[in-house]
C-alpha cells in the first residue's frame, strides 16, 4: 500500500518538470513548429529562477522570472528559425548546446560560483501539505507535501487542453499545423501563431525549470536537466501532439524514472543500468508506436513530400 | 575558469615567490571535496606569501586535465604543481615521467612517481566511523526522535565508481561494528550534479526506511542533506563539515581533511621539506579522515561509542576494509 | 494581336469593379503586365490564358494575397487598396483558389469560419457557426454536413466549402480560379447551375478555366490574358472557340493536331488479374487485365482516383501487387523492384512529376543523367562532370528542354519545361515500355502538344505506350486502344475505333458502357 | 482530392496522419561558403564581446584564444590531436546529414568505440600495429552496432532517428560506466578507467609531448575517400538522391532505404572509429569522460565544413584551433572553457541560417 503510495509520490515529483515542458512543447509542435530546444529553455530557466528567488527572497518571483526567461531563450529560437531562416530542428539542436555554453558562462563569470551555483538561505517553492486529506489511503500519502508547482504544473495541462480544442486561437495553431497555405488565405499568419506557439513551450519549460532548480534544492548546475527536456519532447511526439496524449506520455515516462529508483533500492547490483531506464522506455514507447503505425499504412509506397534539412551546395 | 590568484610579489623575507599551479580535475563549487582543496591551497597561498593560480576543468573533460597538467609542467615557471582526485592519477602519471625536473603534489591519490608527492585518504575509515554513527541513530530511536528504528540506513553515490564502493564499504562495516543486523541501502543519483536526482532518490530511500542517509555525490549530495531534512530523518554529510546546512537533520559529516593536509604539504614543500616520491597516508589516526558530529543532534555517550570504535581503528584492533 | 474595342453593353449598370494598369513582377518577369479588367455585377467573366499567363497573380492581386507593382482597384468606381485576403473579404470579394485552402483535420465549419469564428471571449461558438454554415448552404443549394471533418470531403465537396467560405462573407464579387479543373462533368454541370443562381442573385462572378467548352456554357464575357498582357476583352457571342485558341496561345492552330493510329505488333508489357491495395490496405484495383504490343498507344482513362495511380506504380514496380501477375517482353517482373522493372526496359512518366518525376534541389543536369547512372555515359569508374554536362546538354536540345542552364536548378524549371526533363530522362533511352500516368497535366497547349507528339513518336519508334490519364480528349486523340477503368475495374474497351468524347463520358460515369 | 489539400505544400508537408513522429519534410539549408565564412566572422565577433564582458584582461584573453594554439609547438599538437578526432566525427555527422537523417547519437557511438578499443586488443592478446589495426576496427564495428537499433527503426519504421539517436548517447553513457566498473576495470585505480595500454598501441606521436599522433594520417586517408565517394562515385551519387528524395530515388530504382541504413552503419562506424583514435592516440586508456562532446562538436564542424569532406577537414583545424585556444584561454585568464560552447551555438545557427546564406 505505502509502496504504491511512495511510488506515486517518487512519481509525480519526476512528473513535473517533463509534463510542464511537454504541455508547451505540444502547441509548438501542433503548430509544426517543433521546438527540440526545450532542454536548452529549462536549464536558462532554472538558472534564472534560482537567481531570481536568491535575489528577491521570494521564490514565486523565482518562478516568474524563470517563465519569462524560459520564453525569452525560446524567443531566441523563434528569432534563428524565422528571422534567420535555419531549420527548426537544427536551430534547436544549437539552441540546446548555446544554453549549456551560456549558462556555464554566467555562473562562473556572472555569480562567480565556478562548476555549480548552490546559494544558501534562499526559500523554496512552498510544498502542499494536504493536512488530514494525508489520511487518504494511497493518494493522501502520495500527494501530501508535493511541491505547489506540481498543481501549477497539473492547471497547466488542463488549460492547454481547452486552450487547443475549445478556442480560437488553438483551431488557428491547428490550421497552422496542416497547412500554411489555409492560414494565409483568411489572413491568419503562420509566423506569428508559430512564434507565438514557440514561446508558450518556452514558458511552460521555464516552470519545469524552475522545479529542478528551486523546489527542492536551490542548486543550479548546467548538467542539472539530465535531458529531461528532450524526454518532454518525447513525450510529445508519442502523445501525437494531443494534450491527453502529451499527459500520459508524460506519465510514462515518469513512471519509469520512478521505477528506476524502486528497482535500485532491490540491489540487483546493476544500479547504473537501472539508472538508463527512462531513456530506454523513451525509445521503446517511440519504436513501439512509429511500428505500430507502419503497420497501419504497410501497404504505404515511400514518402514523398520529403525534403531533408540541409543539402551540402555545390 | 575562476582563475583565483593570491599572495604578494615576493614574500616577507625578499626571496623570490614560489609559483604553485593547481590544475584540476573538476570544478569548484561543490561545497566538498574540491572546495576544501581550494580552501587549503588559498590559505597556504595567505600564509607562506606563494603564489597560487587554480585551474578548473569540466569533470567530464579528461583530454583538457592533460592539457591544463602539461601546460602547467611545459610553462616551467611552477616550482610546484598540485593536483587531485582518483582520476587526475593515471593522467599525472604519464605527464610526471615527461617533466622529470617538474615537482607535484598530488592529493586524493598514492604517489604515482619519483618527482610526485600524493597524499591518500582512508575515506572507507572515515565512512567507517559515520556508518557506526548511522547504526548508533537508528538504534536509539529515543535519542533521535526524528529516527524510526527501523534498522535501516542508506547511502547515495554519485555515481557508481570505485571511489564511491570504497565509502561504501567503510560505511556498511562501520555500521555492522555496531549490529550486524543493520541492513543497508546504497543507491547512485548517476551523477555528481543533479541535487533534484538525489533529493528524489533520498526521500525514496527514506519512504523505504533508511533512517540516515550519507551522502557521497559531490555537488549533488545537497539534496540528500535537503531530503533528509524535509522527511523528518537523519543526514551524514561528507569531506567537508556539513553540518551547517541542514542543522536540524544533519547528525555528522565524515571529514576528508584535504584542506589542511594540502596546506601542510604546502608548508613542507616550502620548508623544502616535501619528500618526492612518497605517499602521505590521511588515515583516521593523523585526523586525515575524520568525523565532525553536531553536537545538537548527537548525544555524548553516543559520540564517545564512535570514538571508541575509532580508537579501535587506530590501535589496529578493526582493520577497515576497502574497495580499492 | 491588337486589343479590340469592347462592344458598348447594351443596358448595362456600372461595373461595379475595375482593375487599371495592375502590374507585377517577380524578380525579373513580370507575372501580369498592365491589365486593366472592369466586372459588372450580375456577370460571369470568363478569364483565359495559358499556364503562367498571370490568371491566378493577377486574381491574386485583387484578392490582397500579393500587392500590385502598379494599377489602382476600383470598387464602386472609388480606389481601394486590398492589402491582405481579410480586406478583400471586408470589401466584398471572395475567392475559390486553384489550389484548395482548406485544413483537412478541421470541420466543414471550423474551415468556413477559419480565421473569423464567432465567439465569445477566446471561445469559438461551434453551434452559432455550424447553423450559419446549414443555413447557406440549403440556400444556394450546396450540400454539405457542417460538422463533417474535411478530410472526409470528396473534391466537389472540398470546392463547395471553398465556396461558402467567400458566401460567409456575403461577397459581392466572387472569384473562382479553375473550379472545374477537379470536377467530374455530372459534378461540372450542377456547379455551373450554382454559379448560374449566383449571377442571377447579382453576384459578379470571375471564372478562369482552361476549357473553352465550359466557358461558353456559362461566361457572358471574356478576358483574354498572354504572358501577363491583356490580349481581348470580349462579350462571349463575338469570338469563336478558334479565335479564341489563337489568342490564348498566340498562334493560329487547331487546338489538337489529328494523330494517326499506330500499327500494333508483338505484346510486350501484359498484365494478368492484378488485384493491388492502397496505403490503408483497401482493395483499390480489383483483377485487372490488360496487354500493351509494340507500336500501340493504350489509353487507361478514368476518373482520377478509381485506382489508377495504383495500377501504374504496381506496373512500374513501385507497389507490391496482392494477386495478379505482370510480364514485360515475357519476362515476369511481379512484385520485382522498380530498378528491375527499369532494366526490363520500361520507361516511367510519373503522376506527381515533382515529388517523384525529380529532385527539385538537383540541376537538370543531375536530374537527367540520374537516369543514365548505369551506363559509361556520366563517366568510367568515376562519373565525369564534362561527359555528364555533354549528354544532358544533348538531350536538353533535343526534348526543348528550358533552362538558364544545365546548372539550373530543377524546381526552377516551369511546369512544362519540368516534364519536359522527365521525358528527356525516360524516353531517350528507347524504352520498349512507356508508361506515363497524366503526362500533360497542368501543362498549356503548346507544352502538352509537344509531350503528346513526344509519345506518339515512340510509339512509331515501336515502343509500347501505356497512357494513363484522365483527361477525355487526351486519351481519345492519341490512344490506340481506349479502356476505362472505374472503381479499380476496367469497364470498357474501344478497340477497333476512336470513340466519342460523349461515349466514354458516360462510361466513365456509369462504370459501365 | 489528397493532392488538392496538400497540394502545393509538398515542401513545408502537410503531416500526414501520424507523421508527427515521423521525420519527413523540411526546409532545406543550402550550406554555402560565404555562409561559413560569414558565421565564422560574426562568431568569433560575438566571443570578443563576451571576452570583453568577463575578462579582467581582455587583451591577454584574445591573445591566448586565437593565437595561443601557436605559441608552443604543444598547444599547437594538442590542436592536431583534437583536429583528429573532431574530423572523424565531424564526417560521421556529414554522412548521416547527407543521407537525409540526423544522428545526433554520435557521442554515445564514439564513447563505446572509444572503451572497446580500449579492451579489445589487450583481451585478445594482440599487440603492435596488428593491435592497433583491431581495436580500431573493433571501435568502428561498435559505433555501427550501437546505431543499427536507430537506423533500423528509423529506416523500417520512420521512427524519429533524432531522438532515438540522442536517447542512445544516455543509455550508452551509463552502459561504459556499468561495463568498465564490472568488466574492464583497472583494479589499482581509484578512477573508472581501463588499465593504461601497451605502449605497443599507441598510435606514434608526431610532436611529443603533444598528443598530436599519426592518426591525422589515418584521418587525411579517410577525408580523401570520403570526398571520392560522395562527388565522384555512382554510389555517392545515388546516397545523395537517396537521401534528398526517397521518392525519386526510389522511383530511379535506387534502394533508398538500403542507402539510408547503410549511411547510418557508416556514420555510426566513423563517430567509433573517432572513438579509438581518441583512445590510442590520446589517453591511451578508456578514463570515462575521455571526450569533451567530441560527437556533438563534431556536427558543429561538419555544419561549417559544409558537409563537404575537405571542408571538414578545414572546418576542424579552425574549431580545434579555438578549442586549444579556450584552454590557454582558461588557464591564463578568467574566462572559462564554456565560451567553446557558446561560439558552437552561435555558429550552428549562423551557419544554417538561409539570410546569410542569402539564394541557394
Ligand atoms: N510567387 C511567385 N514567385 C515567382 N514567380 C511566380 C510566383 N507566382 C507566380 N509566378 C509566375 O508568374 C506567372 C503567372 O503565374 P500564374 O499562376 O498567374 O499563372 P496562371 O495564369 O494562373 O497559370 P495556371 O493556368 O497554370 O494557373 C508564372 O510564370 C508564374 O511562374
Ligand atoms: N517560385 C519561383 N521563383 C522564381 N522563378 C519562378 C518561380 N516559379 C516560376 N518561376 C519562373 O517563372 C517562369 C514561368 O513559371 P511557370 O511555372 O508559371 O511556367 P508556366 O507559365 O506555368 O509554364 P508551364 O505551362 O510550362 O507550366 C519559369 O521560367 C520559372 O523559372
Ligand atoms: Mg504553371
Ligand atoms: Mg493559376
């Protein structure tokens, strides 16, 4: 029972930062603008919520600022995309690896805290003690004491969900998503909702980032998002985009670092394999799905509305 | 980069300043390990007016460690090199045999040749004497009202590398010393950065029963300290005294002295003193390793349980195990 | 060709719009050069030209999808500036694009209302939109569901929610670029009694089309654009279908050169029972047989989707047949890959000529010698950039193919000079089999005559020609042997005659003859 | 009627049901020389800034950033040594791009190429050049191994290689750590390293101290077959249309999907084979962490490079150039090593940018 219980709990504490950077992370891609950057946002994000909630005492403006920042790196995205033209992918494969540069470089140069940038006194994000509801058989004990931005995380999702399928602005991100042609001609401007979409994963990184930053320890290190965000983007792509999909991926995943560390606590003295297990599960649940879908068009002839991101020019 | 340089032209009897270089295997910050290396060497650059220039790397950045050790060795300008950690050892080996003239110090590792003085510390001693601690606290439920008595501590490594298996050891015999029945839980973050990791893997361990939890993850190891803080248990801190952080959960922090060990070193090296070639031993019995208790959380009489174990150690009544 | 004096119209209110002197210019062509166009209400303005005379740009101008280098709009005889799609909407001009702007996975009234729902706050009023949606479609007799997903849509179905997305709007003057291009003739006809209902209702309706026999059931006057210039400006009755052919192409030709029939030998390419799957795995072409000899032209006509393009990529190799069996020159080569099927000597004119006929990111060069990597004519060992540029420069000439270069790159190319370096590709090599799936599609007079005279020449040269297509007078002036094929069966056989456009028109439609 | 809706938007692809997941259309980058230059310019322009920004003695950090490699025939080695390998995974980024997918799994591939040819030679007992010649292969077989799960996926499924690739370098990570630890380890070390190799295997050194080694030798070879394949054999010809439009590849008669696969064994087999000269010709033994990101570096130099193998070859003297410029850099002055990764992002998106590219 209690076993359940602290596995839900171990879960849902992994589920924060993934869930929170997929919800985002589906606008963008719903509007065929992936943004494979949401690693890159979270660390910028994380970096600047500890720095915020350390200056200001107040850890909400933490989170705050971490969501602005969060966009503001996504913006950078949108910027080399559409203003420079590279390719999504490509640009947020550069965006990653310019976070880890830049966050590196503020911590040593800027806080003059080398390696990583762990302040003391700073307040934490509050956590949610659910006082007698903790008395719940299962969930009590699961959900007692999580941190607020678990439930920030959760209002998240909701709305995103209504935001996609009950608003105009989510029928135009669709309409983006299918077909620029569509949009243009009753003057909706892919661009403009694309950006738009880009920033909206950015933020909800930001939150994510945030939590690895701020909600338990306030401690930053540029390795601190151990490829969380792209598991986010996993998440995505095996939710098809779709906010209940884009959740249970989520879940998933998290289920699956939350097992990672129950199955270490049985010594079956291969920890450091156990330690892989999420990144495995990512790839099976994508190799499960892209079969099973091959399976549905098998009688499909090759792709041909393909065109590769980069050629090399004569 | 953190090129922190100290001391002043020329010391106080007008000889010409000793240049000390510090490359080393990893960066600065991790409130442990590598920031009491820093603190010994800055003191010792305070104290005997030499000057000190610490070099960092990325701790995942080997080819750079050589570099840095090379470039150092090459320039010709340091009349000491100093150096640290398990990993720098091999690397310092090829380097040292190509500047035979060059003078190092290497801390954290035996000495690996003639021109290379290395400073080694029992950590599996000093994990010893926490693991008793460990045992002793949930043992005494009623001496430690935040333990259950379960029976059970934990562990958390950064990773799982020998260094970390030689805590390890040290801790579970330590523990068994006390009852052979304490059951003991060891699990790796998979990093030495990722405190988020280890707070969740802590609070797990702690769902799970471990009353104490040590901490062996470097910068990481924050969250463990976090996490035994805000379950309602017991933390052991490590290398460096802790205890400050999270005072009302953190029982002790088993001390790796390699601050002062560097600056006796240093002061050797300066009296010209310093041996080549030999190993200084920071083994319990010359407080190399050590335990640092808070006296808040830890009652006398179970402090003096440690220590006698610890005299044990010294007289040679336990030999501690090790991984290495 | 001068530009005649529009007969005063009797009784005829003001145009309600004029276009004067629109000029524009991509790059260094200019797409529409000068017109000047005046609509009156109540009229159905046909407006002609060959591909890439600037019918669409010139639409587009009006429309606020491109500006205008220079000219004025007038509406109501007053200058606006249409600056995006939603003016032109607010101004009272609508649209029905050449190339559907609809969104597949959205409602047939998420679609209507794209870009303008009606809502409360953020929130889209579904049933408010869906009602509207019903309401005007029973009242201009275009039926569809409100809340059926477009995908689902045949193409008349697809154009219909184009058309009352600019109804929404309640237009006063409503564009339709090619709407019958994708229409089957039962679906022509009930359209053209919409559009009728729209002029009568004074609408003012602009009709580009390619085909003069439609614009001559409808339009009341006609506009004649040639490389963007303004070539007539005509009431319907006062030109003839010949006038009109010369003006559109410049020349004075009959609009199809009369081909003599061929004279078959040998079967070469034979297709037994070939039963075949589409991409979701339905049975799309069921147990079809069909030969092909020496020197004969077979045209497959049918509507498009009724498993053509199955057929050709199962004969071709690109589609693995479920039953069935295909042997070329006796040599069995069901199911073998398209490389194999290559070396059995058959040549391919592919449907979707961009996707597939070349790599648009490839120069012509590449793209034509692509088809000769098996031979020492691109180099020995190690290609030769000097023999390569020689061959393609070649056969450039002798297939009209043009280019700013052999280095230009493909995509590049306009659409008739693309198909061009295909047939240069294919045929130049003397295939035995030719097969080509809608080889003139999209293409203007002189364009598809070429392709066609390209064709017939091979079939003369003792090549089998398998002509797949879906364009009546295609098939009819240049097939041998005519067979239908409807719902994946062949339907219908001519053999022994050329049969009339009306004859195979209703086989087509009726699956049976 | 499928025609009609994604009709003209063959190019940005329209998703087809499910093609989310699928890595299909995109925008083309035509990768031009004046693009290369012109990133370049502006992004050693932006580091001067940041320089500017951090360091306490900007002149001095300048100094040792762009000439610093040359002071010392050492640095000037080192530079060598790092060119070495970045080219090799610089070419394995390039096949994999050429051929139309993205293997971003390089890291993970060069890794376990790097600890198998630590291991492989000393357990079969080879030594010499024999040794040398084995576990070089050996890293490159293992490369190849550890991408063919993506590759088949992506190749049979249209599974997106992107993150299956990337996934890998974690899994693969933690695999070395768990085989070195309970395989391979060295028992007299502290650290997670394999025992030290027979001096025997070394691949010989051209400027010692410096780790400059023949393997530039090995690397030129290589660069000069690469270029051969891709501009002037049908294969080459054939990958490029493979994995430019499958579908008229396929429609040509090429194997596209064959070529796909085949190009992702060899990009798999070229980041391994990184790996191996990283080991015998640098550390001499597999000491975890014995790359700093050659595999992701190496996609920033193919990027510069152009995806053209001589270009590469340019591409990774420059970009090591800086790297050992960034150590002296470090060592002398205030402003860390992380200014490499900087200059690496700045230059991807400057390098692919299209409006500095200006027409393709
Ligand atoms: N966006 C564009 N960029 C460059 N050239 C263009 C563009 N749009 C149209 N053109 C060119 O302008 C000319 C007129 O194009 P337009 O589409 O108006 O021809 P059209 O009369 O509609 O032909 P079709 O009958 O094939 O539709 C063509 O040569 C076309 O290539
Ligand atoms: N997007 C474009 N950018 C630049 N030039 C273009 C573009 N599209 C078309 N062109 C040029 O405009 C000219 C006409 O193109 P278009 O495709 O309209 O030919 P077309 O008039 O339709 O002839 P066809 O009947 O053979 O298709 C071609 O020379 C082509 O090079
Ligand atoms: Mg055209
Ligand atoms: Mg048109």
């Amino acid at each position: 029972m209690n076993a359940t219980a602290d596995f839900l709990a171990i879960l849902l504490t992994s589920l924060v930062p993934i869930l929170a950077a997929a919800v985002g992370g589906m606008f963008a891609e719903r509007a065929r603008a992936s943004n494979i950057a949401l690693d890159g946002c979270m660390l910028v994000a994380a970096l600047a919520a500890i720095v915020a909630g350390a200056k200001s005492g107040n850890p909400w403006i933490g989170v705050l600022v971490a969501v602005a920042a969060g966009a503001a790196y996504s913006a950078i995205l949108a910027f080399a995309a559409f203003f420079l033209r590279c390719d999504l992918i490509i640009a947020g494969i550069a965006a990653n690896l310019l976070a880890t540069g830049v966050t590196l470089l503020v911590v040593q140069n800027v806080l003059d805290s080398p390696g990583t940038y762990s302040p003391t006194g700073v307040d934490l994000v509050p956590r949610v003690p659910l006082g007698p509801l903790a008395d719940i058989p299962v969930l009590g004990r699961a959900l007692d004491r999580q941190s607020a931005l678990l439930y920030v995380t959760v209002v998240l999702a909701v709305v995103a969900a209504i935001v996609l399928n009950r608003t105009r602005f989510g029928v135009h991100v669709k309409a983006v998503g299918e077909s620029d042609e569509a949009a243009l001609a009753v003057g909706i401007k892919p661009i403009l909702v694309r950006t738009v979409t880009i920033l909206i994963s950015g933020a909800c990184a930001g939150v994510g980032g945030a939590y690895l930053s701020t909600s338990s320890v306030a401690s930053f290190n540029s390795q601190l998002t151990g490829g969380l965000g792209f598991i986010a983007f996993a998440a995505v792509i095996f939710g098809r985009a779709t906010p209940w999909g884009t959740v249970l991926a989520s879940l998933l995943f998290a289920a699956a670092t939350s097992l990672s560390i129950r199955l270490q606590g049985t010594d079956l003295g291969i920890q450091q394999l156990v330690h892989a297990l999420p990144y495995v599960a990512t790839v099976v649940a994508l190799s499960v799905q892209a079969i099973g879908l091959t399976r549905r068009d098998r009688y499909d002839v090759s792709e041909t509305t393909y065109v590769p991101a980069i050629i090399p020019k004569g | 980069g953190g090129g922190s340089s100290s001391g002043d032209e020329g010391s106080a009897d007008g000889t010409k300043t000793i240049n000390i270089s510090a490359p080393l295997s990893g960066q600065l910050g991790d409130k442990s390990f590598m920031d009491s290396a820093n603190e010994g060497l800055q003191s010792a650059a305070k104290d005997f007016g030499v000057k000190v220039k610490v070099i960092e790397a990325g701790a995942d950045d080997a080819p750079a460690w050589e570099r840095n050790l090379t470039e150092a060795s090459a320039s010709g300008k340091n009349d000491l090199i100093v150096t640290g950690g398990t990993v720098m050892a091999s690397t310092l080996k090829k380097v040292a045999a190509q500047f035979p003239e060059q003078k190092y110090l290497i801390f954290d590792s035996p000495s690996v040749g003639d021109n290379v003085t290395g400073i080694s510390y029992a950590q599996n001693e000093g994990a010893f004497l926490v693991g008793a601690l460990a045992a002793l606290v949930t043992k005494n439920p009623d001496q430690f009202p935040r333990a259950k008595g379960t029976g059970k501590i934990g562990l958390v490594g950064g990773m799982d590398i020998p260094v970390i298996r030689d805590f390890a050891v040290g801790y579970e015999q330590g523990a068994k010393a006390i009852d052979p029945s304490i059951e003991v839980d060891v699990r790796f973050v998979g990093d030495f950065e990722s405190a988020q990791g280890a707070f969740d893997l802590a609070t797990a361990m702690y769902n799970d029963g471990s009353d104490v939890v040590y901490q062996v993850a470097g910068a990481a190891g924050l969250g463990v300290l976090k996490a035994g803080e805000e379950s309602g248990r017991y933390a052991i801190g490590t290398d460096s005294d802790q205890n400050g952080l999270q005072p009302d959960s953190t029982v002790a922090s088993a001390l790796k002295a390699v601050g002062t060990t560097v600056h006796l070193a240093i002061e050797q090296f300066v009296d010209g003193k310093l041996e080549m070639g030999t190993t200084i031993n920071g083994g319990i019995d010359n407080d190399g390793v050590g335990i640092a208790f808070n006296d808040e959380l830890v009652p006398a009489d179970i402090q003096k349980q440690v220590d006698d174990l610890r005299q044990q150690v010294i007289d040679g009544d336990i030999t501690v195990k090790s991984a290495l | 060709m001068t530009d005649r004096p529009v007969p005063a119209a009797p009784a005829q209110d003001p145009p309600v719009l004029r276009l004067e002197g629109i000029v524009k210019r991509f790059g260094t062509m200019t797409a529409v050069d000068t017109v000047d166009l005046e609509i009156r209400a109540g009229e159905i303005h046909a407006l002609l030209g060959e591909n890439g005379a600037g019918k669409s740009t010139l639409m587009n101008c009006l429309f606020g999808l491109v500006q205008p280098d220079e000219g004025t709009i007038l509406l109501d005889g007053l200058p606006v500036d249409v600056t995006s799609p939603r003016r032109a909407l607010e101004l009272g001009i609508g649209m029905v694009h050449q190339h559907f702007k609809l969104v597949p996975s959205l409602t047939v009234a998420q679609n209507v209302f794209l870009g303008s729902e009606p809502h409360t706050g953020p929130f889209v009023q579904t049933r408010t939109a869906e009602e509207t949606v019903a309401r005007l479609a029973d009242e201009y007799g275009l039926d569809v569901r409100p809340d059926e997903k477009v995908r689902s849509l045949s193409v008349g179905a697809q154009q219909r929610v184009e058309i009352l997305r600019a109804l929404a709007k309640d237009v006063r003057i409503l564009v339709l670029d090619e709407p019958t291009a994708v229409l089957t003739p039962a679906e022509t006809e009930r359209f053209f009694d919409v559009v009728r209902g729209f002029a009568a209702r004074g609408l003012a309706v602009v009709l580009i089309s390619h085909h003069l026999k439609e614009v001559r059931q409808v339009a009341d006057r006609v506009t004649v654009l040639r490389l963007g210039k303004r070539v007539a400006h005509e009431a319907i009755g006062d030109v003839t279908n010949a006038d009109l052919a010369a003006l559109i192409t410049g020349e004075t030709r009959p609009v199809s050169s009369e081909v003599q029939r061929g004279t078959p030998g040998a079967t070469v390419l034979e297709v037994e029972g070939l039963t075949l799957r589409n991409g979701r795995g339905v049975e799309v072409v069921h147990d079809v047989s069909l030969r092909v000899a020496a020197g004969e032209i077979v045209g497959v006509l049918g509507i498009a989707g009724n498993g053509q393009t199955e057929l050709v990529e199962a004969v071709t190799g690109l589609r693995k047949p479920t039953a069935g069996r295909i042997t070329v020159k006796g040599v069995d080569t069901t199911g073998a890959s398209p490389g194999t099927v290559r070396a059995a000597g058959v040549g391919h004119i592919p449907e979707d000529r961009i996707g597939r006929g070349m790599a648009g990111y490839w120069s012509v060069d590449h793209n034509i010698t692509a088809g000769y990597l098996d031979t020492d004519e691109v180099g020995g060992r190690l290609l030769s950039d000097s023999k390569a540029s020689s061959l393609s420069a070649r056969l450039m000439k002798e297939f009209d193919v043009r280019a700013s270069s052999g280095r230009q790159l493909a995509r590049r190319l306009s659409g008739g000079n693309a198909q061009k370096m295909v047939l240069a590709r294919e045929l130049s090599r003397q295939p035995d089999v030719v097969v080509c799936a809608e080889p003139t599609r999209g293409l203007d007079i002189a364009a598809t005559d070429f392709v066609r005279r390209e064709l017939v020449a091979r079939r003369d040269a003792g090549g089998a020609v398998l002509l797949v297509s879906s364009e009546i007078e295609e098939v009819t002036q240049v097939a041998d042997r005519v067979l239908i094929i409807s719902a994946g069966r062949i339907v219908a056989e001519y053999a022994d005659h050329r049969p009339s456009e009306a004859e195979v028109g209703r086989a087509m439609l009726e699956g049976k003859s | 009627m499928t025609n009609q809706l994604t009709g003209s938007e063959n190019e940005a692809g329209t998703p087809r049901a499910g093609s989310w997941m699928t890595a299909t259309a995109r925008r083309v980058v035509p990768l031009g020389l004046r693009q290369s230059l012109i990133a370049i310019v502006l992004g050693l322009a932006i580091c001067f800034v940041v320089i500017l920004l951090v360091a306490s003695d900007p002149l001095a950090a300048f100094d040792s950033f762009i000439v610093g490699t040359f002071r010392s025939t050492y640095s000037f080695g080192s530079m060598i040594a790092i060119a070495t390998v970045l080219v090799l995974t610089a070419l394995a980024a390039a096949v994999s791009f050429r051929s139309g997918a993205f293997n971003i799994g390089t890291e993970g591939q060069l890794v376990l190429g790097g600890l198998v040819a630590a291991v492989t030679a000393q357990h079969l007992g080879v030594t010499g050049l024999v040794g040398q010649a084995v576990a070089l292969v050996a890293a490159a077989v293992a490369g190849a191994l550890w991408i063919t799960i993506p590759a088949i996926l992506r190749v049979r499924y249209r599974t997106n290689e992107i993150l299956t690739t990337l996934m890998f370098n974690y899994i693969a990570a933690d695999l070395a750590l768990y085989l070195v630890n309970s395989y391979f380890r060295d028992e007299t070390s502290g650290a997670v390293e394999t025992p030290p190799l027979d001096q025997s295997m070394w691949l010989e050194r051209i400027l010692p101290p410096s780790a400059a080694n023949v393997g530039v030798v090995l690397v030129i070879v290589i660069v000069t077959a690469m270029w051969v394949l891709f501009d002037r054999t049908r294969t080459g010809r054939r990958m490029e249309a493979s994995g430019m439009q499958p579908a008229f590849a396929e429609y040509l008669g090429i194997r596209s999907h064959r070529y796909l696969f085949c190009s992702l064994l060899g990009s798999g087999a070229l980041a391994g084979l990184a790996g191996g000269v990283a080991i015998l010709g640098i550390t001499h033994a597999y000491v975890s962490g014995f790359s700093p990101q050659y595999g992701f570096l190496g996609i920033t130099v193919a990027l510069i490079g152009r995806l053209r193998p001589v270009g590469i070859l340019l591409a990774a003297f420059l970009y090591s150039t800086l790297m050992t410029g960034a150590t002296a850099m470090q060592s002398t002055t205030d402003v860390p090593f992380a200014l490499v990764f900087v200059l690496q992002g700045v230059l991807i998106l400057l390098i692919t940018s299209q409006r500095t590219g200006g027409k393709a």
